[in-house]
C-alpha cells in the first residue's frame, strides 16, 4: 500500500502521518481537525485530565457518535427497504406493461 506523509499541527506539537495514497489530504485534516475539536470540548469541559485520560474520553466519546450514526444508517435503510417493497410492482425492476415505465428504487 502506497502512502503519502502528511504534517499537521495538534495542540501547537506538530506530527506526521502516514497515511493511504486513496485518503485525500482535505479529509485526512477535517478528521484530524474534528478529533482536535473534541478533545477541546472535553478539556474545557473537565481540566484535570491528563493527556490519557482525555485521549481516551475523546476516543469513546468518537466512538459513541459512530455507533449512533452506524444505528441510525440502519434504520434508513430499513425505512428505505420498506418505502421500496411498498411502492415497486411485484415485477421489480421491468417495464410496466402499459406504459414502459421503470420501478423506482431507494435502497442501496
């Protein structure tokens, strides 16, 4: 797998990572950007914390949004599975014979 360093700045310390040709360099800083934005929050939330604790506080609290939105893509498709089954015809996917017209389809 090829990689690419990129430099970013946490904290003011700065760091390189190696990261996947395939991960482009704007997304790469937005998620850095964003773990950086929750470590703040939790660090201007609770100041006692050292740098473990909070990388942790942060990991889980990353985590939690993940399985939130993981929960919710679910339930998405199955409405979308559900909005499909009710208005495609039972010949999913061929012409209508009267007016040559294809079925929609929301699913994936």
């Amino acid at each position: 797998m090829k990689t690419k360093e990129i430099g970013v700045q946490i904290f003011g310390k700065n760091f390189n990572f190696n990261v996947s040709e395939n991960i482009p360099s704007d997304d790469f800083l937005e998620i850095v950007e964003y773990v950086e934005s929750v470590f703040t929050r939790i660090r201007n939330e609770t100041s006692d914390l050292d740098s473990f604790k909070l990388g942790l506080l942060a990991a889980i609290n990353i985590a939690e949004q993940f399985f939130s939105l993981k929960k919710e893509n679910e339930k998405l498709k199955t409405i979308f599975s559900n909005i499909d089954r009710i208005i495609t015809p039972e010949e999913q996917g061929k012409p209508d014979k009267e007016d040559n017209s294809m079925s929609i389809l929301f699913s994936p």
